[in-house]
C-alpha cells in the first residue's frame, strides 16, 4: 500500500522540481543567477570606486571586498570578461566602456536610494548603507529616472558623495581629508566616508554633519579636536581621515553673521539668508514651496516638550520643521 502510495505521488513530486516557471530547479537556477548578478554588480563598484581614487582593482582586492575564496572571484572574473565588461592589463583590472556604463547604473541605485532613505523614509544614517545596497540590484535605469523625478534631481547623496546622472556623468567628490587639512582654518564638511561602519558610527556619534562649518582647534596623535564654534569634537586620526572638508564657498563667506535657524531663540526674528548647499533635491524643493527665500522674516513661534520639531511662523503661516531641517536655513537674527 505504501509502494503504491509513494509512485501515486512520483508525478506530483516531479513536477514541483522540475516545472518549467515554478518548479524547485527552475527557481534555485533563477537564485543562483541573480547572486551572481549582484556579485558582478559589487564586483563593478569596487572596480569604479578604485578608478576613482586613481588606483586599479587585482583579483585580490576584489576577493577582499566580496569575501570570497578565490577560485569564486575567478569564476566572478570569467564571467564579467565574457560580457566584455572588463580587460586585464597585467594583474589589474580595467572597465571596458560598457562595464563603466553598466557601474555608474548600480552606483547611481545605491546613492539615489540613500537618499530616498534618509530623506523620506527618515531611516537612521548609520542604516541607510546596507538598506540601499540591498535594493539597488533590482532597480532599473527607467526606474531610477524616475526615482531620480521624485527626488527633485538631487546631486549629492547623504554622505556627501555625488550622484551620476542619467548621462552616466559622474561628478568628482572633492574634499580633503581632516588630516590633511590646516589648523584653525574655518572649513565646511563636505563628505563623510560610512566605510567602515565602526568609524562611520563614531563620526556620528560625536554629532558631526554634512555641510557643517568647523575648524580643527587641537591635533595631537592619539586626537583631533573640533570646533563648530559652539561646541568641540575629539577624534581619533583614523576616524577624522574620513570626514573631507573643502573651503568655506563664497556663498557661505558672505554670511559672516548668519546663524542656522534652530539656534534663534523662541520668538527672537531673523531673515533668511541661503539655504545650506547641503539641502538637496526634493527637501530643497519642499523648503521654497514653504517660502523660505532669502529675505523672508522667520521666528520660532511654538515650543516643543521633547525638543524637536519645533515651530516656526513664516508668512503668516506655522510651519514645523525638525532640528536637522532648520540647520539647513540660514538665517541673520534681527
């Protein structure tokens, strides 16, 4: 009874594995393809990210960042010199034009996902990273344009690295390394590296942002000590090589006496100046269909028992705006 019971079932079970769209077989093969697409389109990002620090990937350095045995980086290799996505000079590895094209996609993904998490999502900074990378592998260049549309074209993703656009053009990052920068000289952060995640957490740990104005007051070996003015931030050489900074713009020189928005007091006016550059895409946007122009009178109106968001009056109108919102509007108390 229990042989005829299991060859009654033989069909049923051949047909779960071996379907032509839903069988077992059929969707293992479709897994197996997809991790490899996404190990290719990792293995792109480090080969244009090394080209953009003037450098060339090597097997080796690709098993490092995929962290995996060699024998699979080779098969990684194989597979992306068959597509001709890449040529090899010696040891290292090179981007063929399709190859770069195919990189600047998956690089442009990433970042216009972060952005999309840190602005509108709201998720935490030290989250967006791994969220953005898991989900730019299965966005397409018309589904970029139009995540891209929704966004308002933003430039810069939240760490301050630049978004390709639609073009394929890749503008550079500039900024120069804390380190490698003048004590004392007033500075703007314009880039804040989140590899590796330990030193990334530290920076924001200490409270640091993009777009904010410091200067380095202190360096020792085993510190550096900041100033933003108001307050100071200790950290370590190796964590302040990741935060770039680049000269205050002429736009940010001219506002010797604005301060940002959350630091009027309650009710104490002030005009509107500039918003910050680091205000990008559709938050900007959102800013100027507010009504925060230059010349416009703003006050903080309604306080807030936990802090933030915190009110604020302007034409007329009361507005509720976050802490790290109004950082991004300068204003000249009146």
């Amino acid at each position: 009874m229990n042989l005829i019971l299991w060859l009654s079932l033989v069909p049923a079970l051949l047909v779960i594995v071996f379907a032509p769209r839903y069988g077992l077989r059929t969707l293992l093969g479709n897994w197996r393809e997809m991790r490899t697409r996404e190990l290719m389109e990792d293995a792109l990002k480090h080969l244009i990210d090394r080209e953009q620090q003037g450098r060339h990937a090597s097997p080796e350095s690709l098993a490092g960042t995929l962290g995996l045995p060699a024998a699979k980086v080779m098969n990684i290799i194989a597979r992306m010199n068959s597509q001709n996505l890449i040529e090899h000079r010696g040891v290292e590895l090179y981007l063929t034009p399709e190859g770069e094209r195919w990189a600047l996609h998956v690089v442009r993904a990433h970042r216009l996902w972060e952005r999309y998490l840190a602005d509108e999502a709201r998720l935490p900074l030290e989250k967006i990273h791994a969220e953005a990378h898991r989900r730019e592998h299965s966005l397409t260049p018309a589904q970029a344009d139009e995540l891209d549309a929704a966004l308002g074209y933003p430039t810069r993703d939240p760490h301050g690295d630049p978004i390709p656009n639609r073009d394929g053009v890749l503008p550079s990052g500039g900024g120069t390394p804390l380190t490698a920068w003048q004590t004392n000289r007033p500075a703007r952060i314009v880039h804040l590296e989140d590899e590796p995640e330990l030193a990334y957490a530290q920076i924001l740990a200490a409270g640091l942002r993009l777009g904010q104005t410091i200067r380095i007051i202190e360096t020792a070996p085993e510190r550096y000590v900041l100033s933003d003015g108001e307050a100071e931030y200790l950290l370590a050489p190796a964590v302040a090589a990741n935060v770039h900074v680049a000269p205050l713009p002429e736009s940010m020189l001219a506002l010797t006496d604005a301060v940002p928005l959350d630091e009027l007091r309650h009710n104490q006016r002030g005009e509107i100046v500039a918003l910050d550059e680091a205000c990008q895409g559709f938050t900007r946007r959102r800013f100027l269909d507010l009504g925060l122009t230059p010349g416009t009178t703003i006050y903080p109106e309604l306080k807030n028992s936990f802090g933030d968001p915190r009110g604020y009056r302007v034409r007329g109108t009361l507005i509720a705006l976050r802490r790290e919102q109004a950082n991004q509007v300068w204003v000249k108390p009146t």
